[in-house]
C-alpha cells in the first residue's frame, strides 16, 4: 500500500529533503508551504501534491485533513502514515515603531509560531487520521542545547511537546520523534548572514569535520517511519556530528 506522507515546510531547505527522499520511495506526498508560486514549482519539480498552507494559520491547517481526503478511496476518508512538522526558521524582522520591549515580544512570538506552533496546530489537526504504524516526526536543532536565543528556546520547547505528545499517541501504535539537526550546508536558514569565519567555526565544532546536508536529515526521518524504528518513540535523535553529544 502507497504511504501518504504530508510534510509542512516541504518547498525549500530540510523539508523539501525529506519530500524528496519520501517521493523517491514512491510514496505519496504532500508538502505544504506559505507562497503559491514555491509551492508549484515544488511539486513540479519533484513529482508531489503542493498546498499552500501556512502552519501557524488555524483556519489554513483546518483544511489539511480535507486535502488528505483527496488521496482516499472514493467516499472514504484519507489517512496519514507519516507527518514531518518540518516548518520553522529564525524569527521574522521586527517591523519598526515599537518599543524595545514590543520588539523582543514580537520577536519572541515569531519564534514559537513558527517552531512550536506550527508543529501543534498540525498535529492536533491530521493526528485523528493517524494509524497503526504511522510516525510524527519534527525537525528540531542544536540551538536547542546551546546559543540558540529565542529560536532555540522554541526547538526546546519543541523537544519536550514532542515527549508529551509521544505519551499520548504511542498506545495507539504511532511514533512520534524528534531529529535535532546541527549546522547544515545547503540551505537558506542563515538568509545569507553566514560569514566564512563562522561556518568555519560550526564545522570544527563537529567530529567528524564536515557540515551536514540536507540528505542526512532527510535519511534520518526516512529510517524513524521504517519498520525498524518502530520501537523508537519519545526520542530526541541528534544529527550534528558530535558536535553535540549525549551519553
């Protein structure tokens, strides 16, 4: 049987990855992004259904479990196999004219939209449609563990929701885990703001002494939805290198 594979923040960077690697398994996939324009050209480009969908948008999200039933049987109801709340980033800009304090605010708020919100409101929206077997997977990171200001208190907060949730949907027979990723080249995160020195210094940081790729994270959440992963569950898996190591 085709899995159905929705992944949030599947047009560009990780997300689009994980969409990649799902499809080439010949899955069905369905990835979501904020623009129409991107969100064409990614499903063009890589053989997979687009919806323009904006994660922290309750009224956007409500409308996934519709989209879902597109790929059911006639009259039935569309499942999900595996969900990847890929979608995140470094807070938006502060628009200008507030005080300092309404701009930390703002900064802040922007953080846990994006990267915690975002995952919940997905969730809470497709989780009823989740079988046997089907995996939850989120795209967490290092700033989490270290230097990470708000975006990394966000990917914490991520990592402890993602716990919780496992206690709740593992008796059901789903999994639900955490990929907390380290410096990966490739990508748009930094928005051109990545000097030399400082990629430099994220590499050596590692121990292995190169920086990750898109593919790593994407081989990662292939493995949490196989069969083999299916007794891992509540976990927080850290690829980086060693730059963060745990024991």
């Amino acid at each position: 049987m085709t899995r159905i594979v929705l992944v949030t923040g599947g047009t560009s960077g990780l997300g689009r990855a994980v969409a990649e690697r799902f499809a080439a398994d010949g899955a069905t996939v369905l990835v979501t992004g904020r623009h129409a324009g991107t969100v064409d050209r990614t499903a063009k480009e890589l053989g997979v259904h687009g919806l323009v969908c904006d994660a922290t948008d309750p009224a956007q999200v409500a409308a996934l479990g519709t989209r879902l039933d597109a790929f059911a049987a006639p009259g039935g109801r569309g499942r999900l196999d595996v969900l990847v709340n890929a979608a995140g980033g470094l807070p938006e800009p502060a628009s200008g004219g507030g005080s300092p304090l309404e701009t930390l605010l703002a900064q802040w708020l922007s953080s846990l939209a994006q990267n915690l919100l975002g995952a919940v409101l997905t969730t809470a929206a497709v989780q009823d449609r989740l079988t046997p077997g089907s995996s939850v997977i989120g795209i967490g990171s290092i700033g989490a563990e270290r230097r990470g200001g708000s975006y990394g208190a966000a990917k914490a907060a991520l990592g402890s929701w993602n716990a919780s949730l496992s206690a709740e949907l593992a008796p059901r027979g789903v999994t639900c885990n955490l990929i907390s990723a380290g410096f990966v080249a490739g990508t748009n995160f930094f928005r051109g703001g990545l000097t030399d020195e400082r990629r430099a210094a994220l590499v050596e940081e590692t121990q292995n002494k190169r920086p990750g790729t898109p593919d790593d994270i994407a081989q990662t959440a292939h493995f949490l939805a196989s069969p083999g992963a299916r007794h891992i569950t509540g976990q927080t898996i850290h690829v980086n290198g060693g730059a963060h190591t745990t024991r």
